[in-house]
C-alpha cells in the first residue's frame, strides 16, 4: 500500500503489510519511514517498507549522467508545462513532493543527492526519481536505503528491458556481494 497523504498514511499504518514510497532524497526518506513506524506502533503494528526508482547505468559516472541528460534533452516545454498543469490540479500529495523536488533541484542538474536526480519528473508523474551512476555507486546507494529500514526495492528505468537486465546482471549480485561482506564484518 502507498500514499503519501495523511489519510493513505493512517490507512497503511492500520492495515498493510508493505508500505511502499517512490524514491526521494535519503533525508526525505529517513523522515517518512520513522513517521510511518510511529504511526504503525501506534496501532500495535509494525510494516515493512517498499521504495521505488527509475535507475540511469553507466560504465562511469559520468557516462550515467549523460544518459541521464540524454533520458530529457528532447524534452518539449509544451510537455513540461503540461506536466506542471496536471500537478496543479492533482490531488496526489506524492506527485507534488517529487515535483517540488524537481523544481527546486533545476538549478543543480536535478540533481537532489549522491547519484540521486529528479529529471525525470519533468514529465513523469510517480515513480520518476532516479538513481544515476555505476552499478558500484548505485549498489551503494541502495544498501543505504536498505540500512535506513527498507525490506523491498522495485527498480526500472529506459529502455525498460535492457535496463532491467543490466541492473540484474551488474547491480543486484554487487548488492548481495556487499551486504554479504557487511554481515560478515559484522558478526
């Protein structure tokens, strides 16, 4: 279940299992997953957590951002505007968030945190924060947000099928590998 509005909130706290999130900076994140286990222990309850991001591979980092760049440098302001009116009349407290992100992030390329960006959002609503750099970087980010208390993690991103194909080949054994070593180091 996900929602980002007070009453999804109250909804997810009471009954589901997985509360999911679309990606945001990792602050933003931290905030929303303490605030979500409060409400959830107020109810005698605990969740797992789901997050969600678009991922940007690259052999380097910079050859990720300019795919990233690339993902938007055609991008119409007629669509880009278009986008900023559904915002406007949109109820969906998530989309506004992102969108705020977006906004605010221009100036910097987007970009709202370590291999973090918000281009994205430009025109897509939902899911459209993205991981951007090498399969290395973006293994590290996401055992971030494993260690920050996120169970599950859906990842897509364009062209769909090679994406996903080379976040399975190249991203998940590194994030298994990694987390391996910290339990490891751990114990």
């Amino acid at each position: 279940f996900g929602g980002a509005s007070d009453i999804a909130k109250e909804v997810a706290a009471q009954v589901a299992d997985v509360y999911m999130m679309w990606g945001e900076t990792f602050e933003r994140m931290k905030e929303r997953i303490e605030e979500m286990k409060q409400k959830a222990a107020d109810y005698g309850r605990t969740l797992r957590y789901s997050i969600s991001f678009q991922v940007v591979l690259g052999e380097t980092e910079q050859e990720a951002w300019e795919r990233a760049d690339a993902l938007v440098s055609h991008l119409s302001e007629s669509a880009k505007q278009k986008k900023d009116e559904l915002i406007e009349k949109g109820d969906s407290v998530g989309a506004r968030r992102l969108h705020e992100l977006m906004k605010t992030s221009a100036k910097r390329r987007f970009q709202i945190g370590p291999n973090l960006w918000a281009g994205l959002t430009q025109v897509l609503s939902g899911n459209s924060i993205a991981l951007v750099g090498t399969a290395d970087q973006i293994a590290d980010r996401l055992i971030e947000f494993i260690d920050l208390g996120f169970d599950y993690v859906l990842l897509r991103g364009f062209p769909h099928l090679e994406t996903i194909e080379q976040v399975g080949a190249s991203v998940i054994p590194l994030v298994r590998e990694k987390l391996q070593q910290a339990k490891l180091f751990h114990h």
